[in-house]
C-alpha cells in the first residue's frame, strides 16, 4: 500500500476516526521499510582485490601494533610512542608533544585531514569509502573470516538456506566467535591509545582499570562485532553522512568505477566462437553483481550505495581474460569520457581543475603553517591571573598591594630554572605568598621536566610612586636562565576603584 492508497481510503470513508487514520497511515508506512537481503559476496582475484588485502592489513596493522610502540621521553615521562593522556593532560606523538592550549594544532590536523579527504574525493571519487574506511576495512575482515568458515558465495547461501544441523550451528558458532574476537581486540587495542599499554593490559583483566576504559572496550566491541558482521552495506547507506557529502565534492572530471557502457551494450549470453559484430562486450555474466559487497550493479550507473571498492573491476576482467578480450569493461574512468568515447573521441584525464587546486593549495598552506608552528614552538609559557577579590588592598601606609597567580609552563623534559620579572612599576616590592620575606628581584623559580609550576605573589607599590589612574599596564616576564629566552605576559596593577 503506497502513500497514495492511504490517502484515497482515509478520504473515501467518512467518519473513519482518527485513531483508524493513524492505523492506517502505520500500516502504510510500515510497508515502506525494506527488511535487508542477505549479500554474499563472491570472491573474487586481481589487482584490485590484492590493493584492497594490502591495505586492509596495513591499516589493521597499524591500528593494533601503534599503543605498544615505545618512544624514550626521558624522566617520568610515559614512554609511548602514540598516547592520548587526559590526566596530564597530553598528546604524544613520537617526538612531539601538544599541550591543552595547542590545541589548534588537533583544528590543523583536522583541517588537514578533511582537505586530503576531499581532494582524494575530487580526484578518485570514493577512494577513502572503497579502501580504508573503518566499516570497510572490517567488513572486509569479518567477510574473510565468514569465507573460511563458512565458504564461498554458493556455499553460505546453502548453508543459510540449510536447516539448523550440527555442522551449520558449528560453523555459525565459530565464525561468530572468531567474530567477537576480532572486536573484542578492536575495543582493546583503542583503550591502549587512552593510558600506558602494558600497564592497562594488568589491570584491566584485574578489573582496576579506569571505569571509561570498560565503557569504551564494551562499546567499540559491541559496535565492531554488530558493524562488520551484522550490519554492514547498511552502515554505509543509511547511517554515514559521506555518500550524501560526497556528491558535492565531485564533478564529471572525477574518475570512478564505471561500466563502459558504449562498449557493454548491447549486453547478452555469449558462446564461444558467436561473433562479437552487432554487440556489445558484456556477456551478462552477473560476476560483477555477485561480488559486489554492496549488492548493485555497476552496469546501472554511479549509484550512492557504490563504496568504489573496484571489486566489480577484477571481477570483470577476469572474465574478459576468458573471452580474449580487452581488460576494462569495467574500470576507474570518468563520466565525461564515456560520452567522449560515445562519440568516437580519444578520453583524456583533467586532474588539475579549480576545485583540485584550491583543495591543493589549502592543504599546502595549513600544513606549511602548521609545520612552521612545530619547528618555531616555543617550550616555555607564562600565564598571569590577578586576583578580582578583592581587586586591590589598600595598606595602612598607603601603598597598594595587588594578588597574581603565575602559572610558568615548562615544556621540555628537563628541569628548567625561570627568573621572574615585573616591569612597569617603580621598585615594587614581591612577596611570594607563605614567604615573609620581602624581595626586589623574587629568587629564581625551577620548573620539574614537561611540569607547570604555580606560584601566588604579591604586588606592593607606595601610592607616592604610582601614576594618577585607577590602574597602570605591569608587564610580567620569565627569563630561562639556562638559554637566555624569555616570555612576558601583560596585565594591569590596579590602584583605586574607578
Ligand atoms: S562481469 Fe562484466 S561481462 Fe559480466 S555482467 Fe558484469 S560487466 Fe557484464
Ligand atoms: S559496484 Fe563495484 S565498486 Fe561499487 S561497491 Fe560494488 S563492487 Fe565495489
């Protein structure tokens, strides 16, 4: 029952309540879900597929072995290569380290990473969604393990079609089980990025790792197992937002998995030693159907459900090596060169093209400046807090004393030794607070290796001495007494209320 039938039975029946309305209307759109159809992909051999094994098993490869990659920081420093630390709070990335307030470089390689994205997208089309999306990437894995345990195409849709024997429930058993295996090791290896790996892998059986760390290895387990092995082609066509996306990022230049129609049509069986003359050069074989992950058909145009993996490609080829045929009915081309060949014109490829180059050319800028921002890093900052309350204290002598709080951040992994400095006044006095002592120049302040020190002074100056405002510019500043380099900081020195 369409939309249509709804309306002309709910508008043909007067008095119909609206209760009944509100039936009808469900049952209708009830009828307008599409329960999935299993997909068994075929296996399938080529170039195309052995691109795909490597880099599923690089990316995997590197997803599990980064957290246990050790990196010396020297002192007290965590000694791994890759680690997201939010007590520190820190980044480390090998040799480098981000602090919360560089957090721009994360908008960088944020920034980075979408324009790489899109300009993969405008020059390959889906080529991130066919090769290493996480959803690809494990399906692929979860479709390889079902393959072993289960076989090939034909032997799993007889399997499914099977009553529940011994064999069946066995084989369902262990590829379910290898299955939560593969996510279970998916959630774990994610929770090495969040705290040191050998230390979490000790506690977290003892049941002493963080609380989050349990969270977050129960939901990536739950998501990897019902993602890969469940939901698949779905993930992709109704939950992720890029295909829809994508169709903005690519123009009729993009190159794409497409079937050459002008020389596949017009399509049909074939038997060997029939003329190809009058017809085209698919054979309607289904090869590139049935090995499809997603379950369409290529020969129907670029479709949102196509990921580009190019599987129909090698499916494809190998049947055109059987018939002594040219390779690429099916291939990676563009739409303007389908229509060029249609009309008898030699293809040509356009990679430079405005789109292209203005995503060439942000990406060169922001990683240029983010790359002069990493070499140019100051490792030393200051940070100055007056106190608001109160915002000055008048003192029986008439001299006015302000509060600051001084954070010094020393980014590097040794100790360091700061002098502090305060400019703009007239011979204030500093006291350190908890420390009687009156100072001109405070004693040099030492900094614990990739630690922030935090000090509270006080500011005194006679008011004979202070300018006529309520308040006066003051310009702290800390001199790194090993190299010489010094940061300053600006405030204000508050005399009187306004
Ligand atoms: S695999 Fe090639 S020949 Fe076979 S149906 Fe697909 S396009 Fe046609
Ligand atoms: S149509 Fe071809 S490229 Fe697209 S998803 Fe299917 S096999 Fe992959």
């Amino acid at each position: 029952m369409d939309v249509a039938d709804v309306k002309a039975k709910t508008e043909a029946a007067p008095g119909v309540e609206r209760h009944d309305v509100e039936a009808v209307n469900a049952a209708a759109l009830g009828s307008l879900y599409k329960a999935r159809e299993a997909i068994y992909p075929k296996r399938v051999a080529g170039f195309f597929r052995n691109f795909k094994w490597f880099i599923m098993w690089a990316t995997l490869g590197v997803y599990y072995i980064t957290p246990w990659i050790r990196w010396d920081r020297g002192g007290d420093l965590p000694d791994q290569a890759v680690l997201i630390d939010f007590a520190a709070p820190r980044f480390y990335f090998f040799f480098i380290e981000i602090w919360p307030q560089e957090i721009y470089y994360l908008t960088g390689l944020m920034v980075l990473a979408a324009m790489f994205l899109f300009l993969a997208t405008a020059l390959l089309g889906r080529v991130w969604c066919g090769y290493t999306c996480p959803q690809t990437v494990w399906t692929d894995l979860f479709i390889w393990v079902e393959r072993r345990v289960e076989g090939d195409r034909n032997a799993r849709m007889k399997l499914d079609r099977q009553p529940w024997t011994g064999n069946k429930i066995a084989r369902k058993s262990i590829k379910h089980t290898i299955w939560l295996l593969i996510a279970m090791a998916t959630g774990g290896a994610w929770i090495f990025y969040f705290h040191d790996a050998p230390d979490l892998l000790w506690l977290f059986p003892r049941g002493e790792a963080p609380v989050a760390s349990y969270f977050s290895f129960a939901l990536l387990t739950a998501t990897t197992y019902v993602f890969g092995g469940h939901m698949r082609e779905q993930v992709c066509i109704y939950m992720c937002p890029w295909p829809r996306i994508q169709s903005a990022l690519i123009d009729e230049d993009t190159l794409a998995v497409t079937y050459r129609k002008g020389r596949g049509e017009a399509r049909g069986a074939h038997k060997k030693g029939d003329t190809w003359e009058g017809r085209g050069h698919c054979i309607d074989c289904q090869q590139c159907v049935v090995s499809c992950p997603m379950g369409i058909d290529i020969r129907d145009g670029l479709q949102l459900e196509c990921i580009q993996c190019a599987l129909c490609i090698d499916a494809c080829d190998s049947i055109m090596d059987k018939l002594d045929l040219p390779k690429g009915l099916i291939a990676y081309d563009t739409d303007l060169n389908i229509n060029r060949m249609a009309a008898g014109e030699t293809p040509r490829f356009r990679f430079l093209r405005p789109r292209t180059v203005a995503y060439a050319i942000i990406l060169t800028v922001v990683g240029s400046l983010m790359l002069y921002g990493l070499l140019t890093r100051d490792y030393l900052e200051l940070n100055v807090l007056r106190d608001r309350s109160p915002n000055f204290v008048e003192l029986s002598d008439g001299s006015v004393r302000n509060g600051y709080t001084i954070k010094i951040y020393n980014m590097l992994p040794r100790e360091q030794t700061f002098v502090l400095g305060v400019a703009g006044l007239d011979a204030p006095e500093l006291h350190l607070v908890g420390d009687p002592q009156t100072y001109d120049v405070l004693p040099p302040l030492t900094v614990g290796p990739d630690q922030i020190r935090s000090v509270r002074i006080y500011v005194t100056a006679p008011e004979a001495r202070l300018p006529g405002t309520h308040q006066s510019p003051v310009t702290f500043s800390v001199e790194n007494t090993e190299v010489g380099t010094v940061n300053t900081s600006q405030t204000v020195f508050v005399v009187g209320a306004r």
